[in-house]
C-alpha cells in the first residue's frame, strides 16, 4: 500500500506573501469548523482546549462575579498566587499601578498582551527594580474575554513569558449604544466609586466601527476611616516633638509644651515619658497621614474600525488612550535636625549635642490632604495593518504596525533647604568634627506652624518618566500538506522592535533647593529586537496530534546582543471523545529588565524595617520589639549591571480533560516551572532576617552571609547618634542560581437545565503550589520558600461560583478562599479564609438592564496584630470591608 502525502501550496503561499503573487487556480478553500486563535498558538483551531491549559475570563464574568475592573478580575486567579504591590499598598514606586504574579513568579515574569500585542511597560519599575504592565488602565466595557496561559510560551511570543500569557482581546464590533452607570461604596465607610462608561459601534457598508468611553472617580480611604487602625496601640507614641541630648540618649523634658499642643491630630497628642525620657508624641501621627486606598479619577478611550478591502484583504486601525490622576498619602510633613548630616548639632546655648524632631500636624497646614503625593499618568497605544487569505490560497496572514507608550508625572512634597534654619535659626558654623553649630531658641520648636509659614519650608518636586514600544510584525497560517490523519498546520512570524524608557526626576533635587543630600541621576536606556518564529500542529494518530514551536529572539542592549532560541512541543491524546489528556514541555527565557541594565545609582527608604538583630540582640520577640516595624524604614541604594545575563526558563506540564456532555466538563493539570540565571534582587527584609541568622551564629564567611553582611551597612556602635543602626542597605541585581515552583490545577463547570427552575451553573478553580524552591548562589542550601515565613505569596486558592438564571434574573454567588500566608511578625501562618461576593442581574426589557452586587458579603476584614500597626496583611487582604454597587445599562439602538 502506498501512502500518498497531499502537498498543500505552501510555498506558493510565502511567495505570495512577499511578493504579492496571485493564482486564481489556487484559490480553492476547504470547508473546516469555526476556528479561533487561542492565547498560546498562532494557529486557530476549533476548540479552546490544547496542549497547554488556558483560562477564560469573560466581560460577562466580570459583572457577575463581583469584580470591580479587569485587574480586579485578574488579581483574584487562582493561578495568580504572586504577592504583589499595588495602588492600594501603600508607600511604593508604583502606587498609581496594578500589577500581578502568576505562580509567584514576579509582575516581569508574566507577559501581557492586548489583542494579543505588547504594550508599553509602566515607565517606573515595581519596588524599584523590575519592569511590568500596568493593569490599571484597561476599559472593561470593551473587554470581550481574557484568556490566560499558564507556563513558558517563550516558544510563541518570546521573552516575558516565563511564568505565563495574559492575553486582554477587546471587543471587534458593536451595534448602537451602551450607556452604563455604577455607582458604589462601603458600608465601613469611605472609598465610594462612580463609573459611566458609553460603548457603541456601527457598520457603514464595509467598514465597521466602535468607541468606547470610560470616566472613574474613586475616593481615598484613608486608615483614620477603620476604627481598628485608626491609631497605633500598644506601642510609644510617634514623637510628634522632640528634644535629645544625643550624647545620653534622653529626651530633654519639654514641660507644658505639650498640653499647647493637645488639639494636634484630633487631640491625641500627650506628653509620653518612656526609658529615654519625655517627649510629645500621638498614636494618630502615622494613621493620620497614611491612605489604604489610592484617590483616583481616569478617563479611557478606545477605537477600532475595520474596512473590508476586497474579499481577501481587511484593513484594521485601533487606538487606546487613557489619563489617569492618582493621589495617596503615607508620611507626613516631618523634621529632623541636620537630617542631611549626621541628624545632630551642636547647641551652643546648652553646650550639648542635640537631635530635634517636628512632626507637623494637618491642623497647623490646612487638611492632610496638603501632603498629598499625586501622579498623573497618560498611556496610549495604536496598531493599524492588514489582514486577510493570502491571494491564491488558504493561508490565512496579519500584517500590522504597533506602537504604545506610557507618560507619567509625579509630584511630590518635599521640604526645602532652609527648614534647618526656621526651626534653629542660622547656621553660626561647625566644630572641629563638622558638626553644624546652632543657638536655636527651644520656643520655636513648640510653636504650632501656620498654613502660610508651612508653605515658605516646603515644596512639590516633579519628575517626569516616560516608556515606549515599537513593534512590526508579520504573520502567517494555513495547511502545508495532508498526512494520513489529517492535514498538517503550520505558522509563521518575523517581528522587530525597540523599545525604551526614561526617568527624569526634578533638577531641583541636584541643585539643593530641596533638604536633600542624595543626587537623584536620570536612567534611561533602550534595546533593539528581531524575532523570527515557526509553529506546526501535526496529527500524528487519529487521536493523537502534536504541537511543536520554535522562535529565536535577539535582543541588543547596552553595546552588546543577546539571542535565544526557545522551544515548545505537546503532545494531546483522545482515547475517547470524552476525555482528552495533555502534556506539553517548553523552554523560556528573560533578557534582564531594562531597569535592572540601565538604573543609574538609585537612593530611597523602604517604608518600614525590621531590625531582626538588634531584636535578638536585645532578647525582645520580635511582636513585641522596639526596633520593628520601624516607619519610615532603612535608606536603600540601588545601580544596575549592563553585565546580567538572560533568564533561562523549563516549563512542563500533564493533563486531563473529561467532558461526558456539554452540560459538565473537568480538568485537572500538573505545571512545573524553572528558572536558571534568575535576575533579582533580594528584598529588604530577608537581607535584615538573614543578616540577622548570621551575625547570631558568627557566620561572616559563607557565600550568602559575606554577600549579606556587605549589603547591609550598620554605624559603628562607637558612633555618638544611632549607634550600631542601619545605615544603608544596598540592593544591586545579580543573577541567581535558581528557582523553580510546581502545582496543580483543577477546574470544572456543571449545568443543570430545569424547565421550571431555571438553569444552574456551577463552577470551581482550584490552585495548590506543591513545591517552590530556590538558592541565590550555587553553593547555597536549597530553601524551601513555602515555609519560608517572609514569603508572602499565596500557597493555593480556590474560587467557586454558583449562578442561577432564570426568565429575566441571573443570580450569582460567588466565593474566593484564600490559603495560608505569614503573619505580620514572620513568625507563624495565618489561618486561611474565604470571602463571598453576590450579584443580582435583572433584565428590566430588552433595552435595560440593572444589577446589584455586593463584594464581601459579611463585611470580613482578615485580623492580623502580631506586626503591629497597620492590623491587617497588606496586600494578602483589603481592609475596605464590605462593597456594594448598582449598575445601570441602556441599550439605545435596535
């Protein structure tokens, strides 16, 4: 028997391609099932399900299942188990942002598309250091579904995408006008939103149009609106106004000052006498100034349009803008005397050397809001091209041109260089060691302030950062030949980019109009890159296909060039027609964060420390300890490396899928992922635990205590103020030896269709991390970072949701469990817990709908005092308490 191999025109295909060929003889097409293209391929196919598992979230699914926006939406993935820090955090980089972390991997590990095309990073780097996609901006009212790959797709779309795809497809086409109202609050009080969003499209011959228009307001919760966290308990007040001698390290009594001043911060301020003496100090100071809630107002405009060219050719044009305007709060307007020196001076009126502290009230300048940090942020993204047949065949080509870019100005208060003087009069010289010479008059220092003697010390600095993205890509897809089981499939891409950022902060800074001693330096840097990749889907048995990709990206940077070669092969098997079983294996890999390359000597504080060694040093645990949780926290310095190398990244995965009728389906998938040559650098508080562990056990030698003990500079303990506290912590990247996490995922969907009582719909998502292991150096211990208690990710999550529809109702309950994360303190876990949502949608006539929902139905806030202030985990859980919004949509057209 001769087994005969039809030759499709594939290579009359890429001739057409780039020479523009034509063959009506050729232009014969093969009848085929509707296919879509599925984030993780380029070759569409008629079913979702593949070698690798994808997971759709629905626009539908947004309103019902509670979710405020597209990030909400994402955020709250089983399979996003990543601690991350976003605009509600607090003091951050990126508090105008929203980011997340599939598989625990990092906001830089995960790639984000929009119609399947990158977008511009968010110009400044999350925690200072890694780059990411901004989540925050997106209009959901033109979202039509999200589709999210879990593992290394390196092999499609290259660098990124080791941890995973999001891919955000937005709605093509629209008929009329949608004109929607949300309206929301909480029932704790603070936080209201308000949403209008106009949604319409039209068709004019061959061209089809739609717009869309979204305006936010969302009000700042402030932590003085949650009785619980509206004032530090159980610990000193925070100075409000001080006076040490620093060469006792007492307080000098400052008398009746403090009942003058008893009316400061709501009327919390008392004089506090502790084991350094007496000082006036309030538990309000850092609640006061602190918002748990970003203050936010955004407007978003998108477009697209498609002409129908001729029947082989559409032309396409899509446009994204959005302005975003966010304010928080998370320190107020303080001094400290010589703060640019040593924080000391020499009193020549008491002969003594003194350290001065102010903290200024928002009764002395007119409202907290004064101290405002605000960001205005502008993004913006076109792709135009064509798509369309291939003239003279059945492949299928894209095309097409993208551009994105993202602005964002920052303003920030500051004090001004003469503060030193109004607070202690002119600066009379410096003695033998350097040490600034005053007279001040005490008085001046218990004085309230006024708005206007506020104004002449302090200042706004602004900083300007900007990102860009250019990318020209060409795409194809069809059959290339016919073997026994089928036809084999293939696709094709080329694309070259380039891609930039910058960030310029306030000249000012450099020219000492501000209290500053640290120079701020511009960074800025772009990279170059060419791709070239190659896909096939091969049917090797009746019920055995297989999929294999391949794409070399070369990346230039920095006067050199860096290239990788990425792979991908699965394998899907259907022993029966119910159940399909998977597997796939991958390579990855990351060129390192443009940040981490380019960042020029950077200089900031963390927003509270932990000195785990002068804890253990003084016996105190560490809930308990004075030297913990300190706000704000340790100086840090930061530089990049034009020397790191690229991430490399193994994925593998194995799968089932039952599906015994269209009314019930379920999935159960294994994934581990690895990383070698991880860039990274190691957080601030495992540096102050480990250096902590190693200064204990008199460890200076081995490789991670040595790198430890260098990075984190302490003063000398002979030193006459602050002896033996941190002075500086530096966080320079480095390659790491290696990371790698497994789990599991299970998924399923149930459809009871009743003729009296409607139809149910039941469904779960269920994620557990197994194993995430890592070493920073080859010749480190292996640690188990799930019972590593300064790991704060997720270490499995479930969502499960029950939707009743029936006649014109559609009712769903919707519950999210959350596993175990550290407490405050880092010295236990805490015990898992599960929120509800529940949304009623009604269906008033075919033009009007309304809905209700409410977000955490039994106003849960999750507890957690052994950290201190603020009670709660931040950024595990919300604070807000239970959310409720009523939605209106009009529909005005046919």
């Amino acid at each position: 028997m001769k087994t005969q191999f039809e030759l499709k025109p594939l290579a009359a295909g890429a001739i057409a391609l780039l020479c523009g060929a034509t063959d009506p003889a050729l232009a014969q097409a093969q009848d085929a099932p509707p296919a879509v293209v599925v984030t993780g391929s380029r070759i569409p196919r008629a079913s979702l399900e593949g070698p690798s598992p994808v997971t759709v979230v629905t626009g539908e699914d947004i309103t019902k299942q509670g979710y405020k926006n597209v990030f909400d939406a994402l955020s709250n993935l089983t399979q996003n188990s990543g601690f991350t820090q976003g605009a509600d955090y607090g003091n951050t980089f990126t508090p105008s942002a929203n980011t997340i972390s599939l598989r625990g991997l990092g906001p830089n590990h995960t790639l984000v598309l929009l119609n399947g095309r990158r977008m511009a990073d968010f110009p400044i780097a999350y925690e200072g250091t890694v780059n990411f996609t901004n989540l925050a901006n997106i209009p959901s009212s033109v979202v039509e579904r999200i589709e999210i790959l879990s593992g290394g797709a390196s092999a499609v779309y290259g660098s990124d995408a080791i941890a995973g795809v999001v891919n955000i497809i937005l709605k093509k086409q629209a008929e009329g006008l949608d004109v929607n109202v949300k309206v929301g609050g909480t029932s704790r009080g603070g936080g209201g939103d308000q949403r209008l969003q106009l949604t319409g499209g039209q068709s004019f011959g061959k061209l089809n149009t739609l717009i869309s228009a979204e305006f936010l307001e969302r009000d700042p919760l402030w932590s003085r609106d949650r009785a619980f966290m509206s004032a530090k308990t159980g610990v000193a007040p925070t100075p409000l106004l001080g006076r040490k001698n620093v060469n006792t390290g007492k307080y000098v009594d400052p008398g009746d000052a403090c009942a003058n001043l008893g009316d400061l911060f709501e009327g919390s301020t008392v004089k506090y006498t502790g084991k350094a003496g007496s000082y006036c100090g309030s538990g309000k100071v850092g609640p006061t100034y602190w918002t748990t809630q970003t203050k936010n107002s955004s407007q978003n405009l998108f477009g697209s349009a498609n002409y129908e060219l001729s029947a082989d050719t559409t032309l396409f044009a899509e446009a994204l803008l959005g302005q975003n305007r966010s304010a928080n709060n998370t320190r107020g307007p303080s001094w400290t005397s010589a703060s640019t020196a040593d924080s000391y001076f020499w009193n020549k009126n008491s002969g003594t050397y003194e350290a001065w502290n102010r903290y200024i009230a928002p009764e002395e300048i007119g409202g907290v809001q004064r101290y405002n940090r605000s960001w205005d942020d502008q993004a913006s993204s076109i792709a135009f091209g064509a798509k369309g047949r291939i003239p003279g065949t059945g492949w299928q080509y894209e095309a097409g041109y993208t551009a994105s870019q993202y602005k964002s100005e920052s303003h920030t208060p500051r004090a001004l260089s003469n503060i030193d003087s109004f607070f202690l009069g002119p600066k009379l010289g410096v003695d033998q060691g350097g040490v600034a010479i005053y007279a001040p008059d005490p008085a001046r220092l218990t004085r309230r302030l006024t708005p206007a003697e506020f104004d002449s010390i302090t200042g706004t600095s602004v900083s300007n950062d900007k990102s860009w993205t250019n990318t020209a890509s060409i795409s194809a897809n069809g059959e290339a030949f016919q073997l026994p089981a089928g036809p084999v499939k293939l696709a094709a891409v080329a694309e070259v980019g380039k891609q930039g950022f910058s960030n310029t902060p306030d000249p000012l800074i450099n020219q000492g109009y501000f209290n500053t001693l640290t120079p701020s330096d511009v960074t800025a840097g772009t990279r170059k890159r060419y791709a070239l990749g190659v896909e096939a889907n091969v049917p090797l048995l009746k019920k055995l296909d297989a999929t294999l990709a391949g794409r070399y990206d070369r990346y230039s940077f920095a006067g050199r060039s860096d290239g990788k070669l990425a792979y991908n092969a699965g394998l899907e098997w259907r022993p029966a027609a119910q159940l399909l079983v998977r597997g796939n294996h991958s390579t990855s890999f990351r060129a390192p964060d443009m940040n981490y390359i380019f960042k020029a000597r950077g200089t900031g504080y963390y927003s509270s420390t932990t000195d785990y060694y002068r804890c253990a040093k003084a016996g105190q645990p560490v809930e308990k300890c004075e030297f913990a949780n300190v706000s704000p926290g340790a100086d840090y310095e930061q530089s990049g490396s034009k020397d790191l190398r690229s991430e490399k990244g193994r994925s593998s995965g194995l799968g089932a899928v039952w599906s015994p009728s269209a009314n019930f389906d379920l999935t159960l998938d294994y994934w581990n992922i690895k990383i070698d040559d991880l860039v990274t650098n190691l957080s601030a508080d495992k540096l102050l635990r480990d250096e902590a562990d190693c200064r204990k056990i008199n460890d200076l030698t081995s490789p991670t205590c040595a790198d430890t003990i260098a990075r984190v500079v302490r003063n000398p303990l002979t030193a006459l103020n602050k002896p033996g506290e941190i002075r500086l912590i530096r966080v320079s990247p480095i390659n790491a030896a290696s990371t790698s996490v497994s789990g599991i995922d299970i998924s399923g969907k149930y459809v009871l269709r009743t003729q009296a009582y409607g139809v149910w719909i039941a469904k779960g998502a269920y994620s557990k991390t197994l194993n995430k292991k890592s070493r920073q150096f080859a010749g480190d211990e292996l640690i188990d970072d799930l019972e590593d208690l300064s790991n704060a990710d997720w270490r499995d999550k479930l969502n499960a949701s029950l939707t009743w529809n029936v006649g014109d109702w559609s009712n769903t309950l919707f519950l999210q469990r959350y596993g175990k994360v550290p407490n405050g303190a880092g010295t236990a876990f805490l015990s898992p817990t599960t929120l509800a949502n529940a949304s009623i949608v009604y269906q008033l006539n075919q033009r009007t709908t309304v809905s209700v929902a409410v977000n955490n139905l039994f106003n849960k806030v999750k507890a957690d005092t052994s950290g201190g202030w603020p009670y709660y985990p931040v950024g595990n859980y919300s604070p807000t308490g239970r959310q409720g919004w009523v939605e209106l949509n009009y529909h005005f057209g046919s």
